[in-house]
C-alpha cells in the first residue's frame, strides 16, 4: 500500500511512498478496460486505488511481496479491509484484474460452476 510521512527535511511536505508494482498494477487495470482513481491522499488506512469496471465498484490494497514490508498489512489497512464491503488486497496486475472481474460479476451468475 502507501505509506505517508510528513518529513521536516523538505519542509514538512507530505510524502506518499507506493509500492513498487503499483504502477503495473494500474497500467494493467486500465489497459483491460477499468477505470482506476488513486485514494492515495485519503490515508487512515483506506485502499490504494479505486475501480470501476461495468458499473460495479472496488477498492483495491496493492501490495509488493518483494518489498519489505511484503504483503503485510498495517493495524489500519487491516481494519479498513474487514470493515469496508469490496476491498480486495492484490499484488498483481493479473490478480487485481481477476478481483475486479469477480466483483463485477452479476450474483445469479456462478461463472462455470462452484
């Protein structure tokens, strides 16, 4: 995810530090079609970006398994994650797309079986 901190070495100014595959990640969405907006700035633990895909919402937690942190969420992304409905942790492009489709997926619709 992102982590900020405000750094009085350059003047207290905020600094928002992503995970390295976090551009993959949106790259990968948006190139399949999906619409995504940074949540970058909302801090308190709340998901790196927002999607949008055929209609349906998400929030997803990316995530670098090579960083390292890894995959580890923080006490706030964790809370964020069981409290806030259609938030999904990801660590790849292909995986965030899978998330994405799934959550667009209409409920009577068992994708090909159970």
């Amino acid at each position: 995810g992102l982590a900020k901190s405000a750094n009085p070495s350059d003047g207290g100014m905020l600094q928002i530090n992503q995970d390295g595959n976090h551009d993959d990640v949106v790259k990968g969405l948006r190139d399949f079609g999906v619409l995504v907006k940074s949540l970058a700035g909302v801090g308190e633990g709340c998901g790196d970006i927002l999607c949008g895909y055929r209609g349906v919402l998400t929030v997803l937690e990316i995530k670098d398994p090579q960083s390292s942190r890894g995959t580890k969420l923080s006490q706030k992304e964790a809370e964020f994650v069981a409290t806030w409905p259609r938030v999904y942790v990801v660590t790849s492009a292909e995986e965030a797309i899978r998330c994405v489709v799934e959550a667009a997926r209409p409920r009577g619709d068992a994708g090909g079986g159970r």
